[in-house]
C-alpha cells in the first residue's frame, strides 16, 4: 500500500512561561498541555510540536525563565517572537479578556500570535545575553551603592560605618563586574568601530557606549523622530477635542532611558553643545527636569547621525 503523505498544520504557539511550568496552547487546534519548565520538559514540548508547521511560538519576556525555551527553539529552527508583557496586556484589554489562570494566559498568548502575527525576535549571541546580564547586574550594584549612601546622611553616625563597609564591598563587586564586563565586550569585534565613534562625544563613557551596542542596536538606522521613541525622550501630545494636554515622555525603553539620563547630566557640564542647549533652555524659563529630557534628546539623536554616518564627534 502506497504511503500518503500530509502536510503539517500551520499553527500558531502561546507558551506562558513560569519559574516551574510551561503551560502551552496551539491556536488553530485548541489544545493545551503543561511541561516543566527544564530540560526534559522543553524536549516534551518540541516533540510535540515537531507534528505542525509553527508559524511563531510566542512567549512573554520575562527576563528570564523564557531562556532555555527560547535558545532551544531557536537551535530547532522555530521562529521565536518575545513579546513585551505590556503588548499582550493591551490585547487582552481589547478583547475584554479579564479572566487569568495559567491556561487562559497561553491560550490568550496563542491568539495574539496568531491575530497580530508579531515579527520574530532575532537571537541573541551568548556573548550579547552576558553582556546585557553584566549591564543589568552593575545597575542592581549601582543602585545598591546609591541606597547605602543615603542611608549614612538618614541613619546619622551610629551606623556609618557599618553602611561605608557595605560601600566598600559593593565598590569592589562593581569593578570586579565591570572588568568581566569589559573582557566580553571586547569580544564582540563588530562593536569596535561603533564603540570608537560614540565614545569620541564628551560625556559619553563605557557604560552608556555598551548599553547602546546591547540595549539599541538600532541606533544609526532611524531617523531622530524614531529613535527618540524608541529610547522613549520624544514628548507625545496629549491632546483630545478641544483639550490640549501637555507634552510627556512615555514608553521605550527604560534601561537605556536611565543611562542615558546620568551620561545628558555630565554632558551639561563637559559636552559644548548640550552645556549650550541646557543653559539657553533654562535662560528662557524652562523647568530643569523638562530641559535635561529636552538635551537627551537632543544627545541620542546627535549620537544617532554620528553612528549613521560613521562620523566621530566634531564641534565646530
């Protein structure tokens, strides 16, 4: 007897990722399942997927339990998307879906996938995913470091010790930290020549440099409007019929927001063009907080042009 063959189902794939379990639904054949979220669970789930045609397996970021899922996905060949939590939230609101257990979120998941058909998410090399780690890990430091010497000025003397001991141990887990940092960077070879030109801008150190190359690799290819958004410093109107609301920042994307913030404040103070920008916006009655967002603006979109034409920094 003459063997049939059938072609596979295109299908679309929610996966709610969780520390423990993966629950799992397949759109177009409304079926869910649950598998541990290790090893010999995501072998299960990729046998059982191996039956279809996957058009997109989509899973939320989670920062980190979607790793081992999403990396062996990507070595089967499947098109990964990691969809931001907010996206999936959105869609859920406009589909009046207010219930949430595990199941209904994978098959919620599911539908977006295959409603919106989000783009898939290009992999990320190890050495790119230890860097982001190393960045994220040195802004947990930081922020540590910051708490402790706020805490010696509220605590007062009795415990300022204590506080410049915890100091003293974050500053060596910060250097330990930025020098694993550094030795991967110089790893990723195709940074150096974007790396020379953003560090050639006065204010621009290493850890605004690495976060762009890690955090925005699209920096160079937009125009300044996009990139703006895309870092989230570009003001939105807020306006509805007669009401004019006032212009805010809103969205993008946060760690790059942050580091970007702390390097505009030294270059008020040792860049020419965003000192002059700064002082002729509070020289006209600006507020110093609607100034500094106005120059990080400004700083990205001028480090924008640098990277798209390959140009290293010139004050004239």
């Amino acid at each position: 007897m003459a063997n049939l063959k059938t072609s596979k189902t295109s299908v679309n794939v929610g996966v709610d990722v969780g520390k423990f379990f993966l629950d799992v639904y397949i759109y177009e054949k409304g079926l869910y399942f649950q598998v541990p979220n290790a090893p010999l669970g995501i072998k299960q789930l990729l046998k059982r997927l191996a039956y279809y045609k996957v058009l997109r397996i989509v899973m939320e970021a989670t920062g980190r339990y979607e790793f081992d899922l999403a990396q062996a996905c990507y070595e089967k060949g499947l098109p990964v998307v990691i969809a931001k939590p907010i996206s999936v939230r959105k869609f859920a609101g406009a589909i009046e879906q207010l219930a949430k257990t595990d199941k209904i979120d994978a098959e919620l998941i599911a539908n977006f996938a295959a409603t919106i058909k989000p783009k898939p998410t290009p992999q990320k090399s190890k050495n790119l995913i230890i860097i982001k780690d190393l960045l994220a890990r040195r802004r947990q430091l930081m922020h540590m470091r910051t708490q402790e010497l706020n805490r010696i000025k509220v605590m007062g003397k009795s415990f300022e010790s204590s506080c410049k001991r915890v100091i003293r141990l974050l500053d060596k887990e910060i250097l330990k930290t930025e020098t694993k940092l550094q030795m991967h960077v110089d790893q990723q070879s195709e940074w150096a020549e974007k790396q020379a030109i953003l560090e050639s801008a006065p204010g621009v150190g290493n850890t605004l440099t690495y976060s762009i190359l890690a955090d925005l690799p699209e920096i160079g290819t937009l125009s300044s409007n996009k990139i703006s958004k895309l870092v989230g410093v570009a003001p939105l109107n807020q306006d509805s019929g007669i009401f004019k609301g006032k212009r805010r920042i809103k969205g993008g994307r946060a760690n790059i927001r942050t580091t970007l913030y702390m390097a505009t404040l030294s270059a008020t103070q040792c860049n020419p063009v965003i000192k002059a920008f700064y002082k002729k916006l509070l020289s006209v009655g600006k507020l110093k907080k609607v100034a500094i967002t106005a120059c990080m603006r400004k700083f990205i979109t001028i480090l924008n042009a640098m990277v798209r034409d390959n140009a290293a920094w010139s004050h004239s």
